[in-house]
C-alpha cells in the first residue's frame, strides 16, 4: 500500500475511550471521525467489539479503538467483554475515560478508575466529561471537579459529541500525546473492521431500538452470507440471523404479525446502504440460542 510523503513531525497511534457502559464513548469515536462507525443506541451496553475508526489529519493519524464499557460481569460474556477492555488498554498509546456530564460520578467510576491506575504509570489518561449539551454549567463544573478527584489526570476536557464542543480540541489532545511515525493506514480508510462486523452490528442496533429493557444483552447477530446478486453489480444480498436466548423473546423480536422485524430490516437497510454505498436486499430470521451469554460454545460460535 502507497503512502504519499509524510511531514516532518507526523504522529500515528492508538487511542480509546473507556467508561461505565452508556458515557458516551462510540458517540464521542463517530463525532471524532466524522462518519458513523460504532453503534450507538440509547441502550447501554450495546459495544461488543473493539471497533476501530480512523482519523486522518495533516500532521496525525489518530486510530480510535473503541471499547465495551467496563462493568461488574454477571456472566461470561460479561466477563469476556472486560478481558476485551484490558487487553486494549495495554496495547494504546493514549486512554481517555469518559463520564457524562448529566449524571453524578458513581460507583462504576470508581471500578474504573481502581483499574486504570495500574496503566496510568505507562500510559497517558484524560479525563473527559461527555454530554455537556446535556447539562448546565454548574452541573458541568461539578463533574469536573468529581473527575479531577478521582485521579491524577493528565489533561481533564469537557465536550459534547452531539454539538461539537471542544471535539477538535480532545483530538488536539489525543495526537499531542502519540509517538512520532508514519501512517498505520492508508489515506481514507475509516475503519479496519470487517464489513461484515459493521453490519452485523448495524442489525443488532436496529434491533435494539425500542425493545423492552429485559432484551439488550440478549440479542446477538451473525451474518450468514453476504454477496453480490448474481448478474448485477448495483445489489448486495444480506442474509442474516438475529439469536435471542428464548422464545418469548423471540415473539418481542418479531412483534405482532412481523411489524416490529420488517421495521428493524427497514431501519437497518437504510444505515448499511449508507455505509457501504450500495443498494442491498437484506433477509432476517430471529432464531433461539438457549442461554448463549453463559454457554462458552455458543459465545463462540456467536463471535465472543
């Protein structure tokens, strides 16, 4: 792969986000990219693979890996979702955890915290406050001011990834602290998931939306094929499996006479075409995975 020159002074690295699940993270990784790449829902805990976005500047190439958030596990995909969190934290150049600005700093900060002190040594931490545009100023000063006690931050940045604020300043922060290199990928390159992952999470998010609360750790989905339609080049056919752990969950999946599937395949159809940039034909079929969270051979057969 080509490279054009590279200035003098030019930095490439890793970074990402940590945080209680729902702080904000793949919103802040989308707005820090400019293009959506990471779910975001307004489910906690919809992150379960480290996806990487990649921003390209002039004097930087900053990758973004974004992470789970961490949590106390009540079964072994939590527990492998966490192992997923640590092992990123060791291979970054810079960390940046994230509260939100419109709910006090809590226990689940404090879980994080206790683990990011044994990198903080290595690795550079920032402390941000995510989701101003959620708060007023007090509430936002009084955040500030919890995260700053919690530990010795090297820098601790307030901003919204809804409004913009301070965006362009926390990558000003992220590049400062990355090694000197070339780039690790070639120029417009947003990402170095698989397509496929992308839309299987694309699937899951639309799934997501709108379902009861008992449903969000429950789904998962597996694309079971993904290719051209035979003798056209404009049409991609999308076959897909969206696994629930039991059958009335299946019945909350497929709602009354389909409606709530055939609007979950509209409403992901819309979000793959936009990302891939072709006119796809998506399938879905809801099957049971029995208890796949605590199952080690289904948590594998499902990706995890």
């Amino acid at each position: 792969m080509e490279f054009a020159q590279v200035p003098e002074g030019f930095r490439s690295g890793f970074a990402c986000f940590v945080g209680r699940p729902n702080a904000g993270k793949s919103t802040l990784t989308n707005s820090l990219i400019g293009q959506k790449i990471a779910i975001t829902s307004s489910r906690p805990q919809t992150t379960r693979h480290a996806i990487r976005g990649i921003l390209h500047r002039e004097d930087a190439q900053l990758v973004v890996v974004d992470t789970p958030g961490l949590h106390k596990p009540r079964t072994l995909l939590g527990s492998r979702l966490n192992d997923v969190v640590r092992e990123t934290w060791a291979e970054v150049d810079v960390i940046g955890f994230c509260v939100p600005a419109d709910q006090p700093v809590g226990r689940g900060d404090e879980f994080i915290v206790n683990e990011l002190r044994s990198v903080a040594g290595r690795t550079p931490v920032l402390g941000i406050v995510t989701k101003t545009d959620k708060a007023q100023p007090d509430q936002i000063a009084e955040r500030l001011t919890q995260l700053s006690g919690l530990m010795s931050f090297a820098e601790v940045v307030p901003c919204s990834a809804v409004d913009g604020f301070q965006v362009g300043l926390l990558a000003d922060l992220l590049v400062a602290r990355l090694p000197e290199g070339p780039p690790l990928y070639p120029d417009g390159e947003l990402t170095d998931e698989p397509e496929e992952t992308l839309v299987a999470e694309l699937i899951r998010e639309a799934a997501l939306e709108g379902v009861r609360d008992e449903l969000p750790h429950s789904i998962a989905v597996v694309i079971e094929e993904m290719m051209p339609r035979e003798g056209r080049d404009d049409l991609l056919d999308v076959h897909a499996y969206i696994y629930v752990e039991r059958s009335s969950q299946k019945g909350i999946v497929i709602g009354k006479g389909g409606a709530r599937l055939r609007q979950v395949g509209a409403d992901a159809r819309r979000q793959i075409e936009a990302l891939l940039g072709t006119r796809i034909y998506l399938d879905l079929h809801v099957k049971i995975a029995k208890d796949w969270q605590r199952d080690p051979k289904q948590l594998r057969k499902l990706g995890f």
